[in-house]
C-alpha cells in the first residue's frame, strides 16, 4: 500500500509539473499556476516522507533479541512490499524534481522577451479606414485645420499598440519630409499615439506652437518636423503612419507604420 501512496505521489508531482510549464506557455490564470505548483511539491514531499518511514521503519523499537532464520523472510518481505526499490524511488524522484524544475525555469524566458515581432507591427494595414473610439470612420475634411482626434484601424477600436493622432494642419505651411511624399494628404498628419519614452499615450496637443505633449515625463515632439523631440526623456520621433483618400473620400492607411511604435529601447540591438 505505501509503494503505490509513493508513486502515486510522484505521477502526481510530474504530472502536475507539466501541467505548470503548459499552463504558462497559454497563459493560465495565477490559480491555476498556483494550484499545480503546490500539487507538484507537495506529490514530492509525500513521497520523501512515505519512503523515510520505509527505511528506519515505523514500529516502535524493540529489544534486541537472538537473530534467527525467520528473521531474514521478515526483512525481506518488508523490504519488497514496504515500499518502492531505491532505483525505482530515485528515478521516479529525479523525473518529478525534473519537470518540477523546467516548469520553475520556464518563467525566467519572460525576463527578455526578444524582438518579436509583435513589436514591430500593429493593426495598421494597407486599405485600412481610420476610424474613432466608437468605430465611426473618418473622412477627409472631417476634421477643422488644428483639429485632433484619436485614431484606430477599423475594426480594432481602443487598440493600445495601434492607436494613433489624427491631426490636420494648415496644407499650406506643411511640406512632405523627403521619403513621406504624399503621406499628409490635405494637411492630414498621423502619428503614433504611444510615447516613444515610456509608453504613455500623448494627451495633449498644442496646436498654437504645433507640439505634441505626453503627460508622463513632459516628452514633447514637433508636429511640423517629422514629430521630432525637442523637449524630455523621450529618445526619438513618433512613428508616422502613411495615409491616403481613397475614392470616396474615406481616410485609409498606405501601410503599417514603417518602424516600431513605442518605447525606444524596443528596436535597439542587445
């Protein structure tokens, strides 16, 4: 009966550390992580203690008397059914504490998660209308000159990583940079919402001075010069999105943006 509490135990405790690594590659809920955690050392602690009592044994010590033939059946009896061979317990243990690890070691994976490539494209698409919070898409002329509306692609409204600045500026006073020909049609100028600093959506918009502001860390970034930094921590400009008319008037994206949105430090060489 303990041989098979044993290795119960310790399918339990394999079990559940496969279950543990499996649960954090999709992503489980903290519960679920938790809960396989504890079965898993706990499978173990079982076992340690369940084949402890099979070597010294769980009777209460008794006299030492005249060693007799019977004695070596009894010894071996116990020593067969008491418990799991200690090649058997050794490798049971050493396959629990094994998965029991990779499932603890698996985490540490996140610490750096890399260049996905999530971090470098977002929702953005060739065709794809510019439309509001609410979902409504947005039309050239729409916006006043000095107006300024948050901006998803359709059908991903509140996106965090694709929210953009749908900003329109006097046509007259702005110039494509050179390489963004054609990019601001009618003075319509869109940039990545998420602060190249840190990651905070940009909250302010300074139409008299043409500036964009973030609230966090007071980055702030000229509008008319390729939304350049000219104040705060934040390390290089907002990402420009290309964007066209089409034939109905519809504002629609040329493309993705053509560089990571976000904090700096993502499209650095490590």
């Amino acid at each position: 009966m303990r041989r098979l509490v044993i290795a119960a135990s310790l399918a339990v405790s394999s079990a559940a550390g496969i279950g543990l690594t499996v649960a954090y590659v999709f992503d489980a809920d903290n519960w679920v992580l938790g809960v396989l955690l504890a079965l898993a050392l706990v499978g173990i602690g079982i076992a340690i203690v369940g084949w402890s009592f099979t070597l010294i044994g769980g009777d209460n010590v008794e006299e030492r008397h005249p060693f007799e033939e019977e004695d070596l059946d009894e010894a071996a009896q116990v020593r067969t059914s008491g418990g799991p061979s200690r090649r058997t317990f050794i490798g049971l243990l050493g396959a629990a504490v094994t998965f029991l690890l990779v499932a603890i070691a698996a985490p540490f994976r996140s610490l750096d998660p890399g260049k996905g490539p999530e971090l470098f494209h977002t929702k953005w698409s060739k065709g794809a209308r510019l439309i509001d919070i609410d979902g409504n898409p947005v039309k050239a002329g729409d916006l006043d000159i000095g107006g300024v509306v948050t901006v998803f692609p359709e059908g991903y409204p509140g996106d965090g990583q694709s929210q953009a600045l749908l900003l329109r500026v006097d046509p007259d006073q702005y110039e494509d940079p050179e390489g963004r020909r054609g990019w601001a049609p009618e003075g319509h100028l869109v940039y990545s919402k998420v602060c190249t600093h840190a990651g905070c959506p940009i909250g302010l918009y300074e139409e008299r001075d043409q500036l964009l502001l973030c609230p966090c860390h007071q980055s702030t970034f000229e509008v008319m010069e390729e939304a350049k930094p000219v104040f705060g921590p934040a390390p290089r400009p907002l990402p420009q999105l290309p964007i066209e008319i089409d034939s109905n008037g519809w504002l629609i994206a040329q493309s993705d943006f053509l560089e990571p949105v976000g904090p700096g430090f993502w499209n650095r060489d490590r």
